[in-house]
C-alpha cells in the first residue's frame, strides 16, 4: 500500500525594530511589536486559518481517513498566542479528531544543531514541552530547522528518544536512490528517517500558480497519477511544505485548497492512502 506524507511547517520570525544610534543606552526594548503584529495577523488571515479549516473539513470528510502532521516553531506558538488565537483554536480542533500529529523542533528555530548540542537539546525539548502543554502528547518525530540532518544529529536525536525525523531527499545525496522508502540513521539504526520528496512538494509549494510551468494548471488527478506510477516498492511519498504557501505563495485565488481538498479522493480511487 502506497501512502502520501503529508507535513506542513509553521514559523515566523520575530522582527526587531529599528535601533538608531541614540537608542544606544536608553532604550532596551528591541523588538518591532506593530510589525510582528501585523505579520502574523495577515498570514493567518490569508494562509493560516483558511488552509486550517480546508485541513479539518478534509479529516471529516474522510472520516479519519486522510491524516496531516505540523511542525510549529516555539517562537510561532508564542505570536500566535498573542495575535492570532483562531489559529490555535483550529489546531486543538485538528487534534481533537486524532488525525492529526505535531513533530518537534528546535524552539527558535535556530541553526543549534550545527554548533553546539547542549544548547541544540534545550532548544528541542523547550519546544516538545510546549507541544505537550499546548496540545496534551509529546511529539515522538522530530524536524530539524530547514531540515538539515547529518548522522551526528540524528543520533543527538535518537538519544533524546525520538522514533523518527524528517530530512531532505537531496539529489546530490540519494544519488541513484529513491527518497520513498524508510531509512535509517547509521549511528543509531532505531531512529527511522523520512525524506522529502522535493520535486512533489515544490510542485504544490512553488510552482502550483505558476502560469509558465509546463504542468500548470495542475489538477489532483494528474497529480495522484505521478505518485501512481512510481514503482511498486516505493511505498512512502512525502510532501512537506510551509503552511503558508497555501494562501501567500500560492493565492488562493490560484484553487489551491480546491486542488488539496480534492486529493484524497483521486488518491483512494488509485489506491494511495
């Protein structure tokens, strides 16, 4: 049986407000709260909330069948709750059905990882503790900032008690191998990773509106045909993606919750769950 992996990404930055020279000493507030404000605000109304409640109306309208994941940075959580608690209430809806799973992440969504692994495991288990507070269960897959992965990480993953993580199916990576199986890391064999099917996700993340693209418009038949006709054995189709680019990179004017709402059904009639 062939299954579509579907994840979605929530982050914003926090923006930091213009510091003129005579601040310097006299003023210690730094960051830009209109700006911040403003930001949030206007994504979740044109991305956010619509893309949500699309996602919930599809959990029921398969009666469990269709699932979906999130990763949502602990900076994210933070301005949601200030500026746009309607985001939040769909998201405790999407999780009231079971249908829906929150990985961790770093909590600042910082580039930790790399450099120090102390600060890398605060930063990840601060994150977890705000899933569980928010949402009641600790994430048990983990999704590291622009998913960057080495097998040092994976094992600094592993030991922090993960099951599984996310990373990118890198071309100049996988070489002749396929990003739609389960791997898993070499250092710690128990820690299951899976890998972005870039050219799919950017299909719908990227190029979806594109009017010169050689596929546009694309419609959920043609697009459950691509994932039909991959060999047998391939088995597992990831498709992650910013939340945002259903409404902000790709308007909803485009039909881009239209096409996502009407996947379920073109992938059951091929068999793909």
């Amino acid at each position: 049986m062939r299954t579509i992996c579907f994840y979605f990404e929530i982050h914003k930055i926090i923006h930091l407000k213009r510091y003129r020279f005579f601040d310097i000493g006299t003023d210690h507030y730094y960051y830009d709260d209109y700006l911040n404000e403003t930001t949030i605000t206007e994504t979740a109304e044109r991305s956010y909330i619509p893309a949500l409640t699309a996602l919930l109306d599809m959990v029921k309208k398969s009666k469990g069948e269709f699932k979906v994941a999130f990763s949502i940075s602990g900076v994210a959580l933070e301005q949601l709750e200030i500026y746009a608690p309607a985001v939040l209430d769909l998201l405790h809806q999407l999780n009231d059905t079971r249908c829906c799973e929150f990985l961790a992440e770093p909590y600042s969504h910082g580039l930790s990882s790399l450099i120090n692994e102390e600060c890398f495991r605060e930063d990840v288990m601060r994150q977890a503790a705000k899933m569980k507070e928010l949402f009641g269960k600790k994430p048990k897959v983990f999704r590291n900032s622009s998913l960057i992965y080495s097998d040092e990480i994976g094992a600094t993953v592993a030991s922090m008690g993960f099951k599984g993580m996310l990373t990118e199916g890198a071309k100049h990576i996988l070489g002749w191998k396929s990003p739609h199986y389960v791997y898993h890391c070499c250092q710690a064999p128990s820690l299951k990773l899976l890998l972005r099917d870039y050219k799919l996700s950017d299909d719908i993340g990227l190029r979806f509106s594109n009017s010169t693209w050689n596929e546009y418009p694309l419609y959920a038949d043609v697009y459950t045909d691509w994932i039909a006709a991959f060999p047998k054995e391939e088995t597992v189709i990831n498709i992650f993606m910013e939340l945002c680019a259903l409404g902000i990179d790709q308007p909803l004017s485009s039909n881009i919750l239209e096409f996502l709402k009407a996947l379920p059904a073109q992938a059951k009639e091929k068999g793909i769950t």
